[in-house]
C-alpha cells in the first residue's frame, strides 16, 4: 500500500490562517486544563501494553507500523464510563492517545482503529497547536469553525487507518446512540437521511458554536473521502475516484454550511459587505477627491442608503475643517481586525482591483497611488499579496 501524504487527507479549511488565526507553538504547554489532564492521567491511567491490553496493543502496534510512528505516541485507558477519546499533547514532538474504557467496551477491534486513527490525527495534523475555541470567555466562531474542520482531517484518517468505511461508520451510529448489537441495526442510508431533514428544516443555525459538526455530516464526508481521488489512490485504485480532492473539500464544507443554516457564511457575508464598502471609499478619496464620478461608482456597489452613509460623513468633515481622508481612515481602523476567512479576504483583494482600474479609466486615479492604499489595505488584512491592477 502506498504511503498518503498528509496534505492529500487534511480538509483543506483545516488550516488556522484561513480563519486569521494565529498559532501558539507554546499553547498546550502553558494550557492549566492540559496540565491537570497530564496529572490525571499519570495517576488514573493504564498504559496500553502487551500484557495488560493484548488486543488493544495489537491495533496500536499496526497502526504505528502503517504510519511510521516509532515513538512519539503513548496509549492510556482511562476508568470512564463516557464514550469518548482524546489526543494529550505531551510535549512538541510527543502525544498521549487516551480512550474511555466505556468505548473499550462498546467497540470492536476494526471501530478501535478507526477511533485510535482519528485520535493519531490530531497529533499529526499539530492541532495540539490550535487555540481554545472561546478568546476572554466569549465565543469565537472562526475557532469554533477551525476546530469543525480538524475533525474532518481526523475522521479521514481514521479511514486511512482501518481501511473500512463500514467500520468507520458503524463506530459513529454506536457513538451517537451508546448501543451495540443487538439493540441497533447498522442502516447507514437511514442513519445519514436524518441528515436531510435538517437541512430540509433550514439547518441548526447554533451549530455555528458547536466544536464539531454533525455526526451525519462527519458519516457523509467520510463516504465522500472513501471516493475521492487521494483515498483510492492510497488503497492503489486508480481512475475509480468519483472526486478530486478540490471537489471534495469543497463539497463538504457545503455540507457543513447546509447542516447549520448558512449561519457562518451569513456573517461572513455580513462582514465582507462592510469591510468591502469602507475599503472601496478608502480608495476614492486616497487621491483627496470625492466626485460625482465616484459617488456613481460607488452606488452601484452599495446602494444610494450607504453612499448617503459616506457622503454626510465628508461633508459634515469638510464642514468641520477636518480632512476626510482621516476620518475615513479612523473608520477603517476600528473594523479591519476582522474575522473573514483568508478566501473572502483575497477575494475582496481581487474586487478592489478591478475596482481601481475603474477609478483609473473613470476617474482619473493614477495607478501608482491606486497600487500603495490597496498594497496597505492588502497588509491590515493580513494578505501578503502583491497588487495588480491589468489596463
């Protein structure tokens, strides 16, 4: 079987700088739960051996040979009746995997896989890195998104583990219910159908705030996964792949906006029109002019209420004998630490370049000055980009 590069699993929305997200590579060892975790399980704990769990130690010694480990996991049961596992960041290069001896109990040895995988993963994928999901005791859903994404990167390679989709999600009905045969039928259409009625109810707009999505989504984008060009290719099927690896990525964070309403992608819109207006004005008065060239312009992506917006607040400048272009800029400086995602924020780059060749043909701009405000707008938000402006 050939080795997966960990890039061709990794959801590609799994990625801390596509939330403006910055990583602490300290985080975890100055975290106090992380801390009372370690010392809870150095006290509560078994390590997983050959001789105290046989059957445990053999999926942890298949899935250390197939990944190439050696020794940067440590495996631990815990005495926890809780259906549940969890990767312990131990040190930079090192990770405690704990699983729940209520899940020993209700897995059998190829769901174990699936579970040890998914856990592996975290390690992997450095999520250990990833801040808490709440900044001074208020949500954040960005985090709260980031964290929603990893466990799809952890959930595929747990798959990539086991090799068995059925496996994977059987584990996941068991976990949702906390039933085994005989008290549960393993339907995975019936199970992923209820999938539908959500979305069919308009979604659960709070799952904004969950730190992962939907057990049904996590079921569909597994499938999704198990027919994707990367995962066929790492079980040496070519030319079966029903999706690239870009239509599957995209595909499933589709699913996840579906399963909560388009809650997120709301405020990101909500958030984009704003930055977006005070960006544009931003350019149309950086030459210390405001027309009725750009006024039109302006309207046309704002519409006349917000234009009347601006337009009070130069005049009322002008009036006061203060310059526009700070009082703009002041505007600006209270809303540019925004949490857009990296996409939406190179896509309003791209808009506000075709947007100054309009001011250039339209409005007299000079290029150069066009290409310095929008090189700064660029840097606040945190895009290193180098501007374009094709005539």
């Amino acid at each position: 079987m050939s080795k997966i590069n960990l890039d061709d699993i990794r959801f590609i929305y799994d990625d801390p700088k596509e939330y403006s997200i910055t990583i602490d590579d300290d985080y975890f060892q100055n975290d106090s739960e992380i801390r009372n975790r370690r010392l809870r399980l150095s006290t509560q704990g078994l390590k997983i051996s050959k001789e105290l769990f046989p059957s445990i130690y053999k999926i942890t010694e298949k899935i250390n040979e197939k990944l190439n480990l050696e020794e940067e996991i440590t495996y631990f049961i815990e005495p926890n009746s809780f259906h549940n596992a969890y990767c312990l960041p131990i040190s930079s290069k090192e990770s405690a995997v704990v699983i729940n001896s209520g899940l020993v109990e209700l897995l059998n040895d190829q769901e174990m896989e699936f579970i040890i995988g998914h856990e592996i993963g975290h390690h992997l994928f450095s999520h250990k890195n990833y801040p808490k999901v709440t900044i001074d005791g208020s949500e954040n859903i960005g985090l709260k998104r980031l964290s929603q994404a990893a466990e799809i990167s952890v959930d595929r390679m747990g798959l990539y583990c086991n090799n068995n989709l059925d496996a994977c999600i059987n584990c996941m009905m068991k976990i949702a219910s906390g039933l085994k045969p005989p008290n549960i039928n393993f339907d995975h259409k019936t199970f992923i159908n209820q999938l539908k009625n959500i979305v069919d109810l308009k979604g659960d707009r709070s799952q904004i705030y969950s730190t992962h999505p939907m057990i049904f989504v996590r079921a569909k984008a597994l499938i999704i996964y198990s027919e994707s060009e990367p995962y066929q290719q790492s079980i040496n099927l070519f030319k079966q792949f029903k999706h690239t690896k870009k239509e599957m990525d995209n595909y499933v964070n589709d699913l996840i906006s579906q399963s909560e309403g388009y809650a997120y992608d709301e405020e990101q819109t909500e958030e984009f029109n704003s930055i977006k207006m005070w960006a544009e004005v931003k350019l149309m008065i950086s030459n210390n002019s405001w027309t009725s060239s750009e006024k039109k312009i302006l309207e046309k992506s704002i519409g006349i209420n917000h234009l009347n917006k601006i337009d009070d607040i130069i005049k009322l400048s002008n009036q006061a004998g203060l310059n526009p272009v700070n009082e703009i800029n002041k505007k600006w400086e209270n809303i540019k630490n925004s949490s857009l995602t990296k996409s939406k924020k190179e896509k309003l780059i791209s808009e506000l370049e075709i947007l100054s060749k309009e001011l250039i043909v339209m409005c007299n701009h000079k290029q150069e000055n066009l290409i310095e405000s929008l090189s700064k707008i660029s840097n606040d938000l945190g895009i290193n980009k180098t501007i374009h402006i094709n005539l």
